[in-house]
C-alpha cells in the first residue's frame, strides 16, 4: 500500500472514531507500527491530526499539558457543573461508603448533598471541611498535598486508599477520549483516581462537555470503567464504550 492510501485510510478511520492507537491502525493496515508511527509524524506536521503518546486523536481533539488551579477551575462552565453535580448528588444514599474525588465538580455536589448517614473519604481538603460543616462523616486521605488543585496524591494517600472499599466514587477528570480513556495531567494524581475507582463497586466520572475530545498526559482508566455523568455528550460514540447520563437542565 502506497503511503498517501495509508494516510487516507489512518485519516478516515480518526474522523470515524476520534482517536487510534498505533497497534489499532497497525492491524488495521496490515502493516508495522514502525510504518504507523511514520505516518503519524508526517501527518501530525501537515497538521491533519494531533500525534499522543502512543496513537493519534482527530485534530479537533486537544491535547492538554497544564493544568488550571482550582480557583480558576471553579469559574469555568459553572451552570453545566451545577446540572453535573446536582445529579451525582442524588445518587448518595444513606448507606453509602463513598469516595470523594478532589475536583471542582466534585465540590460542587456538596451543595447539593442531603445530610445522611452516609461516610465519606475524599482526597480534597476543602471538600473535607465543606463535608463535616455539613454534619457529615468524612475521612480525609494521608499523603502530599499538591499545590493548585488542592488535592492529597502520593504513595501515602495510595495505601490508604486500599483499606477501604466503597460502594460509589465520584471522580473528577480533565480529559475524555476514545482511545486514551479518563485521563489527568498529573500522573501522581491519575494514581490515586484510578485505584478508588478499582475500589469502588460503582464509578462516576463527572465531565463536563468541555472535557470530551481532550487529552491530558497520565490515563486514570479505559472509559468502560466508569458511568459519565455530563450536561451534554458531544458525539454519540463515547455512549458505545461507557454508561453515560446526561443531566438535566437546573
């Protein structure tokens, strides 16, 4: 196969699916990922894709290598936050074990949180003290506490996490895609979202629309891990890996 067939063919099956793995577009082509990984240079400079660590994503999905703080966070897409939060919210039940992720989203729910029996665990700090001004029982993680997102991360807060077992996580995330899955910039921070959701029976990912498309540096898990709750899912295709609920308008 003459290289610009298999640019075509690598070019069809992103706009198809949004994003490819070398291996993926390796079978697909019947050809090596050497070759693959060729082609997705020279395609990436032409500017018809974007080129990540092991594939490529259509070239309207973006890759990000930052990360806002969270008082920046907490201003941007505050109405679809509130339609997210509230409906994760109403999920909590009086005798839940839930684990409680570090996020603005996240914290958003705890406005609309009923006082409950329920227990809580959460990596955030803020969301920790918003729980117990609530009346609520809540355990905060142990670990290095990472400037910006305020968020407990580390081998400490890790181990600990493997102690408990929860019934429903709520997680925050910074980027959705096909092929890379949840993924956050910070790998120390991927690693503990990922072992609460190996430790909850039930996991929420909470993204807003803005997030599907994007990309971050470290993948907290495969999207057939969790249930996404949104305000709006952009392109059907994500339904056919994960559980996704849209929420209704406030």
């Amino acid at each position: 196969m003459l290289a610009e067939e298999r640019f075509a063919v690598i070019l069809e099956v992103l706009q198809r699916r949004r994003a490819a793995t070398v291996a993926e577009l390796a079978e697909a082509l019947e050809t090596s990922e050497s070759t693959i990984r060729r082609d997705l240079i020279i395609l990436d400079e032409q500017g018809k894709l974007n080129k990540v660590h092991g594939g490529a994503t259509a070239c309207d999905t973006a890759f990000d290598t930052g990360e806002p703080a969270m008082s920046a966070k907490e201003q941007l897409h505050v109405e679809e936050k509130d339609r997210i939060a509230r409906y994760a919210a109403a999920q909590v039940q009086p005798d839940d074990v839930v684990f409680l992720d570090a996020g603005s989203t996240t914290l958003r729910m705890l406005e609309y949180l009923q006082p409950s029996a329920a227990t809580f665990v959460t990596s955030g700090i803020v969301h920790a003290q918003r729980l117990v001004q609530k009346g609520m029982k809540a355990y905060v993680l142990g670990g290095l506490l990472k400037v910006g997102t305020e968020a407990v991360v580390g081998a400490a807060a890790v181990q600990s996490l493997c102690g408990y077992n929860f019934t429903k996580a709520f997680i925050g995330i910074n980027g959705v895609a096909v092929a890379q899955g949840y993924t956050t910039p910070d790998p120390e921070e991927a690693l503990v979202k990922a072992t609460a959701m190996r430790q909850a029976y039930i996991s929420y990912v909470l993204a807003d629309s803005s997030k599907f498309g994007r990309v971050s540096a470290a993948t907290v898990a495969p999207l057939d891990r969790a249930c996404i709750i949104t305000d709006a899912l952009p392109d059907k295709i994500y339904a056919k890996h994960a559980i996704v609920k849209e929420a209704e308008p406030l």
